[in-house]
C-alpha cells in the first residue's frame, strides 16, 4: 500500500509542465506545515530558502519534545525526499509563523511555497497543544477564533499588493483556517485564490456555514476525507466530500501518511466505512442537540479538567498516565456545579445519539447500506489556474 512518501519516489522525477499539480501535491504541501521550521526558515516574504537548505539546516536534538507531533519522523522523511525531488525543485519556502497562546485557546502556525507560477499557502492542523486541540472544539460555537482571525491576517499582510495566483490548504484545522481564510480576507486577494484543499478538516458553526462569505468560496473546496473519518464530519459545510482510503483503522486514519494514492492521485473509496456512517450519524445528531451555550461550558469543563493535569500538551500528560489519571479524577470532582451538569447533559446525549445510530444501523442493514456514489474525479488534471474562455465557459491551465 502506498502513501505520499511513495509518490515521491513515483512521481518526484516529473515537473508539474509534464504532470499538473494535484490533490496528493497539496496534501504534501499541507504536511509540510508541521515541520518544525523554527529559525530556518524565516518570518517574512522578502527572504526565502530552498528545500535543500531547509534539509541541511534542520537539526533534530535542538527540537522540543512537544514540538514533535505522532508524524515527526515521517514528516523529516518527507522534507528529505522533497529536497531531491525534481518536482519541487525551485520551490521556496518562507512567512512561517508558529504560534501558542493558551491564555487565548490559540494555536496556528503557517508556511508560504513559493512556485513559478503559483502561490501555496499552508496552514498547519491541530498539534499537541491542549491549547490547539480546545480551539478546535471552539469552532463549534464561536463565529471567529483566534487562529481563523490570525488565518485572515496572515493573508491580508502578505499578498495585499501581490498579483500572485495563490492556492491555499491544510489537514485537519489547517484546512478549516485556509476556507476561513478566503471567504473572510480581502476581495483582492479572494479572487485570486484559484483553490482550496481541506484534508479531513472540520467545519464551522450554523452561523459560518449560512454566511455570503463562506458560500460565496465553497465551489473553490477541494475536500477530501478518509473512509472512518471522525475530524473531517465535525460541524457543517457545504462541500462534498472525496473519500480516500487509508491503511490504517478507526481514528488513526487521520494521519495523512495512511492515505492510499496511485501514480497520479489518491486511491478513492466510493463510500464511508461502518464506523464512518456511524460517526456521522452520532456526531451530526450530538452537536445539533446542544446550543451554543452548552457548547461553550462543555469545552470550558473538559479542558478545565486537563489543564488541572498540569500539562501544555497531550504529550506531556501521556508521559506519567497514573499521575495525570488522579489529577484528572480531582479536577472531575472539583469542577463548578454549573460545568458538571453541562458535561453530564452532554455525553449523556452522545451516548443517546450513539445508541439511535446503532439501533438505526442494526434496521437499515448498516453493512449493505450505501452512501450517494460519488463524481468520478481525477486527480491527474490542473486544478488550478483555471481561467475563463471567451464563450465563458472554465478552461485549464497547465501550472
């Protein structure tokens, strides 16, 4: 079975002129955002480097531990391979910005790579931060959080006065900020946006998902989800999703580096799994069940918990389970009245939801059940730089 890294070996040799850009090249790119980067690559547009240097300058023992998420060492794979491929070859790199604040439930980092003929920004998803892993769950009731905000910025001080075409993604959260990001920053730069690639990414808000803003952007989303996917049916959209297949079970199909491609693209899947049918169902039905204020003391009561477990990221509280499991038990008991109720009201309608999902699965015959087939879709065509004939009709360029 064959992930990125293969493809880089597949298809590292042939120039997008020969090959167009696709959907696994996104998805790269969109790895690319976790690499720890920190003084290698800098801040700004004005100075760049090149993959080589990016390689060459990287050193492992100066990286924190937090800093080195469950894809560390596949992701320094990748920027290997990157580095001798002749694909890639040109690109630059720079405007990479990694940002923590818990104090604000913030976390966003971004990378800017620079071709000769277009623009990707990459926005990175969730780390282990708790700080990252709650503004997730913020999306669910906040019209704008701090790292979306920041995602609207980054463009706006970048490619204000630029003529660049610019293509945009992310995995996970990464691809919520980069949809977020284009509906909500300035026109100028919105129309040059020729595509957006989620990568099992989550949604937004009712509120978001109903805005001119977000609709407006949505023909532009290129989405594409794995067959148990549980982050990429979080909240709404307005986006069909492709489905990819993975080599991996359950929730561990989030990692991208268990994503089947061909030569030319990903190896599709024309349904959901079990579980993911499942997950919709129970998920879907959950979230609509709370309102926004029970949203917002749910999150507020379950990260109160954790962050009792003195830890800033997940990491550090798996490093001593006995130690964090008792703080944890302590916190459950000292939250307020107020927090314990919302929390109780809310798993308690998520096994409610689980168990109708369950009994409806049962009924319908869940393993003969299927999804709408989907659009057959090529991976091995411009997806971008897509202009207008003269009969008005969208015709491709090769990038």
């Amino acid at each position: 079975m064959a992930n990125i890294l293969d493809y880089l070996d597949w298809r590292g040799d042939l120039p997008f002129s020969v090959s167009p850009f696709n959907a696994v090249d996104a998805l790269i790119l969109a790895e690319l955002s976790y690499f720890p980067a920190e003084r290698i690559v800098p801040a700004g547009m004005d100075k760049t480097v090149t993959l080589a240097e990016l390689r060459d300058s990287f050193d492992g023992k100066k990286v924190p531990q937090e800093l080195r998420i469950v894809s560390y060492e596949q992701d320094i794979e990748l920027v290997n391979k990157l580095a001798e491929s002749r694909r890639f070859d040109g690109m630059r790199i720079c405007g990479y910005v990694n940002n923590v604040d818990s104090s604000r439930d913030m976390q966003f980092s971004a990378l800017t790579c620079i071709f000769d003929k277009f623009t990707f920004v990459a926005f990175r998803g969730t780390d282990s931060t708790l700080a990252g892993w709650k503004e997730d769950l913020n999306f669910s009731f906040m019209h704008e959080t701090a790292s979306q905000s920041m995602a609207v910025k980054y463009l706006s001080e970048n490619f204000s006065e630029g003529k660049e075409v610019l293509v945009l993604g992310g995995h996970s959260k990464g691809g919520n900020l980069a949809i977020y990001a284009t509906a909500f920053c300035e026109k100028s730069i919105r129309k040059r946006v020729r595509a957006i690639f989620a990568f099992d990414s989550p949604g937004f808000n009712e509120e978001v998902a109903a805005s001119k803003e977000y609709l407006a952007v949505t023909s532009r989303v290129i989405s594409v989800i794995p067959q148990s996917s549980l982050v990429g049916q979080l909240l709404s959209g307005r986006t069909q999703n492709r489905i990819v297949k993975s080599n991996a079970s359950g929730l561990s199909q989030h990692i991208a580096y268990s994503w089947q491609v061909t030569r030319c693209g990903f190896d599709y899947a024309e349904e959901l799994s079990k579980l993911g049918v499942f997950v919709n169902k129970t998920m879907t039905g959950w979230i609509s069940s709370l309102d926004e204020s029970d949203r917002h003391t749910f999150v507020d009561a379950v990260f109160s918990v954790l962050e009792a477990a003195e830890g800033e990221t997940f990491n550090e509280l798996g490093s001593n389970k006995r130690k964090s499991l008792t703080a944890i038990l302590k916190a459950l008991k000292r939250l307020p009245p107020e927090q314990r109720s919302a929390a109780k009201k809310a798993l308690s309608q998520l096994a409610s939801y689980g168990k109708k999902a369950l009994i409806s699965g049962l009924e319908e015959g869940l393993a003969e059940k299927e999804l709408p087939k989907l659009p057959k879709f090529s991976d091995g065509v411009a997806l971008i730089g897509m202009k207008k004939s003269s009969s008005g009709n969208e015709e491709k360029e090769t990038v």
